[in-house]
C-alpha cells in the first residue's frame, strides 16, 4: 500500500506542474473580470434606456407620447433639429441608440383615423450581445405608443371604460409545475433562465474532459518517448497499481480543475443570469419550483462529474499507449473530443426523451452524456435516470481498467503503435 501511496504521489506531483497553477489562477482572474464587467453590462442593458425624438408636430398628443415613453423604461431626449436628415447626423455623433421622429399633423391625423407613420432610426453600434440588446428596443416603443394611443381613443370614445378591459378581454394566468410543485409564472421565462444555469455544466465537464484526457496522452507518449515507461514498469508493484494511480492521480488533479472552472464560471454566469433574473421576477419562483441546486444535489454532480473524468481517463490511458511520441499523442485526442461533442450538441439542442431510438441508445451509450443531463434530471427529481448513469459509467469505467490492466501486464504497452501511413495497429 505503501509502494501504491508514493507511486500516486509522484503521479500528482508530475501532474500538478507552475503551468497548471498559473493556469487556473489565471483562469479564475479572467472568469472574476469578465463576471464583474458583465454583471456591470446587464444592468446597464436593463435599465432605463436614453432615446433621441424630434418632435415635429408640438401636439398634447405628440407630447403625452413623448411623455408614455418613461412607463416603458426610456428616457426621452429632445434633439434640436429642422428635419431628419439633421437629427440621424447629431444621433449619430451622440451615444443614443434609437432616434424617433414624429411628423408634423400626427396629431390630427390620429383624431382622424389615419394616423402618419413615425419613423424609427436604430443605431448598432457594436455587434455584442449586450450592444445589440441595447438596440432592441424598436418593437418595446411602437408596442408602448399604440397602447398609449389606443388607451386615449378609448376613454374619449367610451368615457369610463377600462381600455384594457376592452382590448384584452380574456385574461390568463400562467402556472408552471415540475412534479409536485407548482408556481405562477410564464414557462419560456422560467425555461431560457434555468437552461442558462444548467449550461454550465455541460460546458464545464467538455472542457476538463478534453484537457484531462489529453494530459493523459501527452504524459503516457512523454514517458514512452523518453524511455521512462520502461523504467517504471520495472518497479515492484504490480501493473493495474501502475494503471491504477495514474488514473486516479489524474482524475483528481481534473477535479481541482474543475472546481477552480466551475467557480470561476459560475460567477460569470451569475452576473448575467442574478441580474435579469432579479429584473424579470423570476428568482422567487425558481425557487418555489425547486430548481435551485441543493447541497446534496452539488455533492451528486460532483460524484457524477468525478466518474465521467475517469471514463475519459480510462479510455485517454489506453489511446496514450498508441502514441509513438508526444507529437502523434496530439491527434489521439479526437476520438475523445467527439465522444463528448456528440452528447453536449445532442443534449443542448434537443429533448433526449423525444430523440429517435438510435439516437437515443447514441446518446445513451456514451458515458459522458450521463453527467451533461445530470442538472436537468437534478432538477425535474428523475433520480431513476441519475443512479442508472453512474452505474453505467462505473461499468464502463471498470471495463475500460481491466483493459489497460492487461495492455500494462504485457510487453504490448511498449510496442503498440498507431501506424497512420498503413491503416493497422502494428503490435
């Protein structure tokens, strides 16, 4: 057991190199930047909006419309100008993203039924997400004047009418469930919130599988080349030990990875998904749902995260032993990268219970994608489908060990090749 300790600790120590440290400090200083820029951008993107108008019919109507804008979050600024052509160039020089411009007779026009258009100018001034947010702001306007407009017309035409009454006379409530709680609220809402949270995690998971399994390949091909494997073979301890504390000691500089990752992101996403959830009212009934990790939810993922590292681990040991040398290790990591990119496009774009048979044994078949749907079947409490997974990649993990337990028992570690140029491994 002794032996098996300091074999793990050389393992980890080889592993976890200045590189690696920096890495992660770095990574979390970027993440912690970035999440408190956006976090800055969101709130500036929901909040009140400046808006440039020409006024250029001096109408109690034009005015009460320049006026409505505040209900919806805007804040009108009067541009100083003759005709449009003059407002678009000083908008144009200015910061506002939206100039409107009402015509002369609106007013009239209106109280005659045959109202002037407005014209609406937007202005992109960086194609970001958050820039073009700010910009989106045309349909919010046009839908907000016409309330105001029609309101008008009917309390003049119908005195002591509620307008709303008249224009929406069915009125719905939305109400969500999941399982047996229930909520009130509007299911896009609650289902583009929740899916930001959970794409974190699929996210997370590709990017350490993809950098533990190459670290895996890269190591194995080193010692290959450098003639260490040979060296380490010849110690007395036997070789699933061998195979044993490399997994285990890159599985578990993976998880640190991890961690640091997941942290460093979920702050990220926090200042974009807490600032809009908060503007949108959604954080109360999120939840009211339960759709809020819990502890013993985290330590679940954690242990479903652990188990698809090591498949990874398991399957990267047994490609590594068909490097040649640390050059070709570096094409030996696409199968696994498609093996993971399969189940995250699948699991991010469709709904795997209503996915063909095939595609469902597909996805089913590959270990990794029972940790990308581990948050959703968290959430929706299917812990039927979670134990199967984690038992399925046990399996597979265990199948994987005892393979490269005996490619290590034998001579075959040292003279397996991938030969490209002809097609075959040559033993």
């Amino acid at each position: 057991m002794n032996k098996f300790i300091h074999l793990l600790k050389k393992e980890i120590k080889e592993l976890v190199t200045k590189q690696l440290v920096v890495t992660l400090v770095f990574t979390m200083g970027i993440f912690y930047m970035m999440g408190t820029i956006t976090k800055s951008e969101v709130k500036k993107a929901i909040g009140k909006q400046d808006i440039a108008v020409l006024d250029q019919d001096g109408s109690e109507l034009s005015k009460s419309l320049v006026g409505s804008l505040a209900m919806v979050n805007y804040v009108p600024k009067a541009v100083a100008a003759s005709s449009s052509r003059e407002a678009l160039d000083i908008v144009r020089a200015g910061k506002e993203n939206v100039l409107l411009v009402i015509p002369g007779g609106f007013g009239a026009s209106v109280a005659a039924l045959a109202p002037k258009p407005i014209e609406t100018y937007a202005f992109i001034r960086t194609f970001s997400v958050i820039g073009i947010r700010r910009s989106e702001v045309l349909k919010g306007i046009i839908e907000a004047m016409n309330d105001y407009v029609s309101n008008d017309y009917l309390r003049a035409r119908l005195p002591g009418a509620d307008p709303k009454g008249l224009k929406h006379p069915i009125v719905t409530r939305d109400f969500v469930l999941i399982k047996d709680r229930m909520a009130e609220g509007s299911i896009s809402a609650i289902a583009g919130f929740v899916s930001s949270q959970t794409m974190m995690v699929p996210i997370i998971l590709m990017m350490i599988i993809i950098y533990a399994s190459q670290m895996v390949i890269s190591a194995i091909a080193m010692e290959k080349q450098n003639k260490t494997l040979e060296t380490l073979l010849t110690v007395p301890i036997s070789r699933t030990a061998i195979v044993t504390a490399k997994m285990l000691a890159s599985g578990l500089v993976g998880l640190l990875s991890a961690v640091f990752y997941m942290l460093g992101y979920r702050y990220f996403m926090s200042g974009i998904t807490g600032s809009i959830g908060a503007a949108a009212g959604l954080n109360a009934v999120v939840k009211q749902l339960g759709l809020s990790m819990s502890g013993s939810g985290l330590v679940v993922l954690s242990l479903s995260l652990f188990m698809a590292i090591l498949c990874a681990l398991a399957l990267a040991m047994i490609l590594g032993v068909l490097a040649e040398d640390f050059r070709s290790a570096q094409t030996l990591i696409m199968p696994v990268i498609l093996l993971v990119m399969i189940p995250y496009f699948l699991t991010l774009f469709s709904d795997p219970k209503t996915l063909s048979l095939p595609a469902k044994i597909l996805l089913l078949a590959i270990p990794f994608s029972h940790s990308f749907l581990a948050v959703q079947n968290l959430f929706l409490g299917d812990y039927r489908s979670i134990v199967f997974g984690m038992l399925y990649m046990t399996a597979f993990f265990a199948v994987l060990v005892v393979l490269a337990g005996r490619i290590f028992s034998s001579d075959k570690v040292l003279t397996m090749k991938l030969r490209w140029g002809k097609k075959k491994v040559v033993l």
